[in-house]
C-alpha cells in the first residue's frame, strides 16, 4: 500500500474493523494514507519537513517505553492537512495513543458524526466489549466514513480485503503486534 494507491474501502472492510478482525497498524494505515502520510522510505516534504518533531510524534515512532516500536514510521506529505503534518510530523498510532484518537474524532464534521450508525447500522459495542482499543477502531472507521462523504465517494459493499485475523483472546491487548493502549 501506499499513499498514492490508499487500500480500498468496502462496507465488508469496515465491518471487520469493527468486528477487531484487523490489526491496529492496518486500520491506522488506511486513516494514514487518507491524510497524506506515506512510509518513512519514501518521499518527504511539506510542512513536516522543517518541523521540529513534537513529543507526541516522537513517542509515536518509539512508543512510550523508549523502544523502537514495529516498522518504519510514516511522514508527513505535502498532501498531508498542515495542522496534522505540524502535530504530528511521523503519523501517530491512532489506536495506541488517546491524543491521536481525540484529534481524529474532532476532525469529523458534525454531519458526519452519525455514519457508523446511518451507513453500518453500528449501534455500538456492548458494556463487555467497551474498550478503548475497538472506541478507537470505531472512530476510525467514522473517519473514513465521513472522508468518504466529504468527497462523495461511494462506499462499495465489498472489496478486497487484507490477510484477516481471529478476534484477539484479549481484547484490550489486541493482536500480536499491536501497540499496547495508553
């Protein structure tokens, strides 16, 4: 993938993200793609460039332990909106960390915070199932919701799909690989 061909989006898709059938990196991804950011190996310009790296970008690259966390990080692009290329210069673990995940939420337009529950009929998790790891995927999928509304995209019912996983044992950890929660 990357951020000149962003994966396609299917209602299929979307249901399995909510269903945590994902891992968090691939959901970040495609918020990632959809906000100019591409891999730290390709091309990097725009205001991200000059930038300083915030805190949180770097704790987004190394996490909060100080190790380096998983692949390469993603930069900002000149595509990239500039109050996200300056906030976060390296694309921010949308799902591990709340700050990123707030930032997103209030990024959807008030007409479009209710398209989980108009286009998926996601009428939200149960008490058991509320995690800060699958509100987050939530949100995520509301964003690329309203991304697609905002353009007046369609939104197929199927498409393809990546490798899928099993529901995570521990939803609160999430899958092997996923950043932990903070």
């Amino acid at each position: 993938m990357t951020a000149a061909s962003p994966h396609p989006l299917s209602r299929q898709l979307l249901q399995l993200i909510l269903d945590d059938r994902t891992s968090d990196r691939f959901v970040c991804e495609l918020v990632w793609q959809r906000l100019g950011y591409a891999p730290a190996d390709g091309l990097v310009d725009g205001p991200a460039a000059e930038a300083e790296p915030t805190a949180e970008a770097t704790t987004a690259a190394v996490g909060a332990s100080g190790a380096a966390q998983g692949p390469a990080p993603w930069r900002a692009t000149t595509a990239t909106p500039d109050d996200w290329a300056l906030a976060y210069p390296l694309a921010p673990p949308l799902i591990a960390e709340r700050p990123a995940s707030v930032r997103l939420t209030r990024s959807i337009a008030a007409a479009h915070k209710q398209l989980l529950k108009h286009q998926l009929g996601f009428a939200g998790y149960r008490i058991g199932e509320l995690f800060p790891r699958r509100t987050r995927r939530a949100t995520a999928v509301n964003w690329l919701l309203a991304h697609l509304a905002e353009r007046g995209e369609p939104l197929p019912d199927t498409g393809p799909l990546p490798p899928l996983l099993p529901q995570p044992a521990d939803p609160v950890a999430g899958h092997p690989g996923d950043l932990p929660v903070q």
